[in-house]
C-alpha cells in the first residue's frame, strides 16, 4: 500500500536523527514522558488503516482535546457561539491578555486557553452533566468506550493553574463567563487530561474529514459546519505557527503539549502524530516535520 | 451551465439591498468611485468563463497586487525569502507596529504594508528595472499588455504615505531594508496602483488554481511553491479578517481597499469580485457576502 | 489666616458651577453618594488647622488607603520591599496586564492594584492579625480610635472583584503571592473600605509632612525613607494623571475614586479634599482644581 | 566649605571602583569617548561654585538640551504647547510606538524622542532661523558665547537616524508635524550635538533654580512656568527610570546618554554630573550613584 510505505520511509528518516525539542515540564505528568515515542496513524475516508511506531500508546491529548468541545458547543449553538468567542489567530500568546483587554473579554479563538475556558462555560450551561456529559460525547465520536480523563493529570493541572484561574476571573470581570469559576476550570482541566492514542485520535476526528459523520454513520455536525471547524483547525490550531503549518503542511489540524497533532484532508484522510519533543512554539518537532514530509511526498495538501 | 445560474442568483439578491460599508476615501483617486459598481468574473481551471455586472471596469487593485510582487520574489529566491519576512498572520493593525520592534523589522507576512515593503525591497535587488520588470511580469501572468500601473493614483499614494515612509524607516532601522528608501516607496507605490477588471484579475491569478502554469502554458511556481502562496493567502490575505473569511468562504484570497477581492479553489477555479464599499476591517462587504453564498451554494471550498 | 481666607475664596469659586465628571459607580455604596459633597481641610506641621464644607464627613478613602498599607510594609522591609514591587509610574491602566507580563509579576508600583495587591501579601507574612493589626496602624496614625472600615463597601468589592481575583492570580503565576489568595484579597478589600473625612485624612497623613513623625510624636519612618513614600506618591499617586497633577498641583499626594485627594508639601502643610465626581482619568475633578488653585496663589509647590 | 567637602568625599568613594555600565556606542562620537571621565560642578542660587574632577571637560549633552528646547517652545505659547505634547511619563521605551498610535500622533511628553522632535517642528514655526536661534538662546542662557553645537555628532545621529525619521513621519501621518521633515530633523539632530563641561550646564540650567531668573538677572520663564519645567523633569526626566531616580535623588533632573545628568534643587541649587557609562536604563551610572549620595548626605531633595 502505497501511504503505508511513505509513512514508514519518513518514520525511518526521522528515526536516524534524535528529535528536537523539549518535552513539556509544567506538570509532572507530561515531564516524565520518555522524548523518544513516536506514533503515526492514519485513517482515510474508504476506511483503509495505516500505522507505525507507537500508534497504540496512549498520551495525554491536552489541546486537541479543544476541537472536541468546540464540536459539541456548535452542534447546540451554531453561529450563536461566535457572540462569545472569535474565529480569528491570535497573533502572539504575548497578545492574549492585551487582546481579551482591549475586545472586552471576547476570546479572539476556540482554541487559544481562554477561548477554550469560554467554551467550557458554554457547555456547562447545555449540559446536565458536563463533566460525563462531554467524555459520553468523545466516546461516541471514537465508538471507543475506554477512552477516559486521566485524573492525576487534571489534578496536575488545576494545582498549576494559576494563569488560567487569572484569565477566567478576567473574562468574567467582562461579563463573559456565566457559571460558577470552579466547574468551568474543572471541565476545562478535565477535558485537557483526556488521554487517547494515535489510532484512537484518527478514529475520533474521522468526523471532520467525512463531512461531519463518524466511522459509526452517526451525523455530528452538518456539512458546512464540519468545513467550518476545519477553517478555524487551519488558521487557528498551533498558537502562533498557525501559518507556518498551513504553508509547510496545508492542512487543518490542532496539536497539544502533549506532542500530539491531528491534521484533516477534507474527503480524504485524518492522520494524527505523536512526538513528545516541543518546538520553541509549543508543537510536535517531529510530527511537524512528519507531516511537512507526508504532504508533500504525498502531494495532498488542501491547497 | 450551473455556475453561471448561481452567480446571477446571487449578484440577483444583492442587488436588492443598497451595499453596506464606505468607499475607501484616504486619496482622492479612490473616493470618487461610485458604490454601486458590482462585477464578478470567474474561470475554471478547465476553461469555461462566467460573469456577470462590471466585470469588465477597471479598477485599482490595491493591496491584491501584493500576491503578484511576491509570487515574482518567490520564484527567485524560494525559501530563502522567509528570512525577511515572516507567514504568520498578524493579529490586529494595531500591533503592527509593536510586532516589528518586537520581532526585530521582520515583517510577520508579506501581506501586510510593512511586508509588502520589504518584498519590494528584494525585488529591487533582483531586477535591472525593477519598476518595469514588475509590470511585465504582472503582464506575461495575465497574457493581455493593456494591464498598467495608474500614475495618479501611485502620485496620491505618495503624497499621504507618511505612515509608509515611517515604516519603511523603521525597519531599516533594524536592517531589514537594504536598498534607496525612494527607490523602495516607488516600487511599492506603483504596485499598488496597478488596475485591472475582474476578468483581467482572474486571467492573472489562474496560475494559482493551475498548480502554477498560467492560461497560457507557462509555468510560474512549481506545484508545491504555489500550494504555498495559497496557503499564506487563507492565513493573511484578509488583515484582521483572515479567521473569518477561511470560516464564512473557505477558499484562499486577497482583498485590497479598492473593493476588489480574488480567491482561488485550487485545481478548481479562481473567482474575482469587486463592490468598493468597504466593512470595517478595510474588505469589500458584498464581495465577501458573494463570495459566502457561492461557496455555500456550490459547497465547493477547500475544507 | 491667610491660608483660610484662599481656601474660602476658592471654594467660593468652584461652589458657583456645578462639579463635572461621574460618581463611580462600580459598587453600589459608591454610587449612591451625592455629587455635591465638598470639603476641605489643612494641617500645617507647627499644627494650625483650616477647614471648609464637609471637612467632617466621612467617605471611602479607597485608593487612599495603599499609602497606609505601603508605609506599614516600608517600616518593617525598608529597600527590601522593592524586590517584590517598583517605583516607576504604569504609563497607562492598558498596560497593567502586558507591563505584568512582560516585568514577570513585579508590579510597577505599589499604589496601581497589583502593587497594592502585593503589598497586602507582604503584610500578611509580617502581621499576626494582619486586618486588624493593620487598623491598629491606621489609628495610631490618626490618633482615632473610631476610624474602621465599612464591611458593606468590602462586601461590595469582593462580589465585584473578578478583575483583582484575575491581577491575584496572574501575579501567583509568577510566584510573587506567597500566602493564601483569599487572605491577601480579604485585607485588600478591607483596606479599600477605610473610611475617614477630610480632617481625619489630614491627622492621618501628617506624618508625611513631618519627616515621618506623626501629630502625637510619635517616629513611623525615618526622614528618608519619608522622602521616599512622597517621592512614589508623586510619580505614581494619580494613575495616569501622575505627571499632570505634578504640572498642575506640584505636590506629593494620592488619591481614591471615593472622590478624596490628600497631598503633601513636606515640612508644610497635609492637605484633603474631598468631592465625588470624577474626571476620566479617576480622580477627583473639582479635587484637583482646588489643589491647582491652592498652590497657585500660595505659591507653594515643591518646585 | 560643606558642600565641597561633600563632594569630595562622594567623589573619593566612586574613584575608588570602576564605573559600571557600557559607554553610548551607537554613533562613533560617542564610543571613543574615554569611561573614566568623571566631573562634577554646582551653583548655588546665591552664586557659590563648587566642583571636582573633570569638570571643564566638554562632552555630549544629548538628551539633556531636549529641556533647553522645551524651554524656548514653552516660553513663546505656555499652556497652548501641551495641545501637542503630553506632560505623563511614558512607562517604557517599548511603548513609545504603541502608545503614538494610541494616542494618535501625541507624545506623551517633551523629552521623549518623539516629543522632542514634536517641540522642534514648534520651534521652526516660531522662528526665523531655528538653528542659530536656538543656539543664541542656548548662549544666552548659559552667558557662554563659546557653547556650540558640533557638526560632526550631528551628522552621525542623522546617518543612524532611521528610527528617528520613522518617529516624525508617524507623527506627521497624524498631522501632529507641520513643517518640513528634513529642517525638523536638521533642529533635532543639531540640538542633541549641544556640547558643554559640567560647570556650563550647571550656569545654563542656573534659571531653574531661580524662579525662572538667569545668573545675568535675565528672566527666561515666570515663576509658575519654572516649577513646571521641574515637576516635568521630575516625572519624565530620566526614561523609564524616573521613578527610582525620584525615589533615590528626589530631585528633578534630564540625562543624557553622553553620561551627564543635572539636577535642580529649585531654590537652592543646580548640580551638574559627568560619568559615561550608562545602566540599562540608559542613565548615567556613577551619575546616579553620586546624587543619591549628595542628597542622602546633604538632606537636601524636594520631598
């Protein structure tokens, strides 16, 4: 098959080289990852199967688990989501705070931290039972009912999460949070320690390379939403190197500290990666470069 | 034929409500046009060619030219280029300025005034006549020698550039201009003088929709050069707009203060607009309105 | 007296209009305080008195009050209370996040809130009872033994605080609040609701005036470091107004969105004003024409 | 007498370490001039002299003239002048831009770069030969007919002056520069060549110990106009270090980065310092380390 030998000819370039980059210490969880894990998955829309190297070894998913409530806040709100959160990059993470400051508390994405916190408080007030509400939800888009929080991590997290407790009461002082401060940090720790592995990741966001349907043929999100949330994947998913991605891979995807990266090719495949290193700019070393090698070798980009 | 039937339905609908926005009035040239001019052009990557209202009217292209003075710089120089000027969007007008003390003069795109600049900058330095060679290349892209730059409008540019002269200066100041700063502002003020109608713009910017041959059969870009250009175009061809516009259309495109806006479907077709009313982050409002429906109409962007 | 005849004649003057500016409004108790309050009252440092107007009411000192809790931390830490906050004016309320952000949680000053937030922090890790303790401090100032705070006024911060709760937060981030967040808020909204009049103001503050001896004789400071808390009131007692009020008024002083204003001229005299409605730049609007008159035809000013 | 024995002593302590810091290097003229310089000389406002070191060595002034300008500007339309500069410290360097943008076109004050070039576009308005009038004013101060610019500093600053041509033409895209760009610069660059030896600047700056009298009896500025020029020193004299530099001196001043600061004790004294190397702030270092010890040891600051 001809994707899984360019999947293992780059795996095997890459292995020659140790990866760059830092893994992220902020936590101990994340810290005590070994730098030398590296997974590939893919899944196309005919439903043909691809791996190599720790595809089955589950990571902490951190940001990309933000695609994920995004998806079930639009599947209940539509275009009334974006009165309370933007579409547009965020220019620098230095501008986060400068920017909810001078755009009265209206996060500028989904998928910088307040944008996510944002939604977190969205979700809260349409759900029952946000916490089990929202993991139900990432089981039925993965038909895969193990995947689960990691406790110890969401711990991690909240007792670090100083900075997010700052932008929470912030965006409140704008009048923008509307739910009690503690179960929206809680949801938004919860939701950043789900833990999946490559193939469960291709398997979850199959959704948004199928016009908004899972494997299971069950509908998520109408056609031109599904196209939607793959624009704000494209401009907004890796902090500032939005635009550095869409030039060296042209594709929509969302990485997380984790080291993981999910990219969709509309209609054709979902493929996700994991390297634990960083890049000074908080994404995957290798699984950019990964990525970088599979589009082009492939000539798939969306562009 | 199908297209055809969506575009006069549209332009149809539009036309009922008066456009929203203001002209562009910063010079003279710009202010006297009437609101109410309405063109569309479109070419398929097959061939086929539909329009409807003043697609045959020139008018100033503005910042849209920004796309051709890059694609020149690119072909020569490739990678090498995004050492002085970066791809990732800008966040806001406001910090464009911060943003370039902060990153030492790199400009964060090409898109962007400060960008623009520095690419006029390299192409000083590659061409015998700069002024001239620009023109004819925009020519030999387009295949029609009437296309030419407006000496009034480039004079009007100048006579109000203050902002662009203290740009210009500020990044020789970090060492990211190397040639005569008047030689520098006269490349980039004729650029952005340059008129075109919508079918004009279209035949010109077919080569992105082509893999990087022109109508005519020439090649500009390689394959993977112009997915590239395509990809900087989603990101930052809409100033702050850019997360927008990828939601609402979905397609790569460039809009200058002219009212005029082109996008491209890669392999599919590229579609000029122009209306002149403005909305207020600076693009044409019934040329994005169209461009929305057309998309959603035909469900044909790139996610 | 001549003093009193010049306090006389300009509230004489600024009776005849009515006062411009807004009453705060941001909690209740604030709010509901009448625009036409007027007082004055003089103590000079060989002890002669001088009133007008409501010099015997008493209001909400507010920002006042971070003198007291500035000079009760410089007593017992001396220089050593400069590595956890500056002394340089903020430039502009925009930039107290970035200037946080950028400066690592050292806040500018001690009189913006997350200085004075971080004062408060100080305090507890030097106070056995620090809310009480520090009342304690704030008689012994005055000489008055009914001086309190308003519990209804700390209430009213507290439920609207998100803004101090995110500055709290932030500043946690980057480990400069050592004790528990809702201790350290808790005394500095207990500090904010210090009520006094403008006689009280003045026995209060006398102490500045006086080479850091107090009314009773009592030694709070040595003479520099006196110099030195007037020296900050002068450049960073008026929010963005600091350099203004210098050109203007030419004294150290400090003021409170409560409408107060008390100002120093050392080895002279302690001067209060109180009056409600605010200029946009928070302070007292008829405060500082009062002020500006007075040193005018006194001829007064440090410089 | 006292204060020569003052001096002495301040001065025998600093020869005893190396000044620190790093002599001005971004103009040849500057660069070579030697680190070990030091000089000190002041008047008192009955006329006594006292001095020490180098102190009839001429050197750059730089910066310190932007006071001599505001001066002359200020004498011609008072209160009129603050309609386009501000009088508030600018918080930091970084923020000059952001904050002319904000604050459109605006220079939060006069001895900023900005607001220096803003005060010589309103000098050439108010003169007929700026550069000679300028100069005599500059003489008759100082009651020097040898004090002179120097040709050779000028056209230094004006070959590495880009950020400054990038500053005036941002103001004039605000219309806050009425004349000529070239002249305004010319003025500009020629007043920062302004050179002197300590005891000229301490004669020149004479009249702002005096109530706006100069030694010659020749009154420069009403008594009220005086203290202003000071409170102006006092809040913005010293870039972002104007805050400690009144918490450690309390005096009102203006460096420059030739290595000279004065000082005004306003009726009692003008001191003048000479030492090259600057802290990163820019000031001088051994400058600022021997005011604070004269005004600790004499007991003599403002506040």
């Amino acid at each position: 098959m001809r994707y899984q030998e360019i999947i293992n000819d780059i795996c095997h370039g890459l292995y020659q080289d140790p990866p760059k980059g830092e893994v992220a210490s902020y936590i101990p969880e994340l810290a005590k990852v070994s730098p030398d894990h590296f997974g590939v998955a893919m899944v196309t829309q005919t439903g043909d199967y691809f791996a190599s190297g720790d595809a089955e070894q589950r990571f902490s998913i951190q940001s990309i688990a933000k695609v994920l409530s995004l998806t079930l806040a639009y599947q209940h709100l539509d275009g009334k989501l974006w009165k309370r959160v933007g579409v547009e990059p965020s220019g620098t993470p230095f501008n986060s705070l400068v920017q909810l400051e001078r755009e009265e508390g209206i996060p500028r994405n989904p998928f910088i931290n307040a944008g996510a916190i944002v939604v977190c408080d969205v979700l809260i007030g349409l759900l029952k039972d946000p916490v089990n509400d929202l993991l139900k939800f990432v089981r039925s888009l993965s038909g895969n009912e193990t995947i689960n929080y990691n406790p110890v991590v969401a711990a991690s997290e909240r007792s670090e999460g100083y900075r997010n407790l700052a932008l929470t009461n912030f965006i409140r002082s704008f009048g923008n949070i509307h739910n009690d401060l503690d179960d929206v940090l809680d949801l938004y720790f919860n939701l950043c320690s789900l833990e999946m592995n490559c193939q469960e990741l291709a398997e979850t966001f199959f959704f948004l390379a199928n016009d908004g349907v899972t494997r299971a043929g069950k509908r998520i999100l109408t056609r031109s939403q599904t196209k939607r949330i793959n624009a704000i994947m494209l401009t907004c998913g890796f902090y500032d190197e939005a635009g550095d991605f869409a030039y060296r891979v042209g594709l929509p995807g969302k990485s997380g500290v984790g080291g993981g990266i999910v990219a969709i090719h509309p209609e054709e495949y979902v493929i996700a990666v994991w390297s634990p290193p960083l890049n000074p700019k908080g994404n995957s070393a290798r699984g950019v470069a990964f990525l970088e090698a599979f589009t082009t070798l492939t000539a798939s980009s969306i562009f």
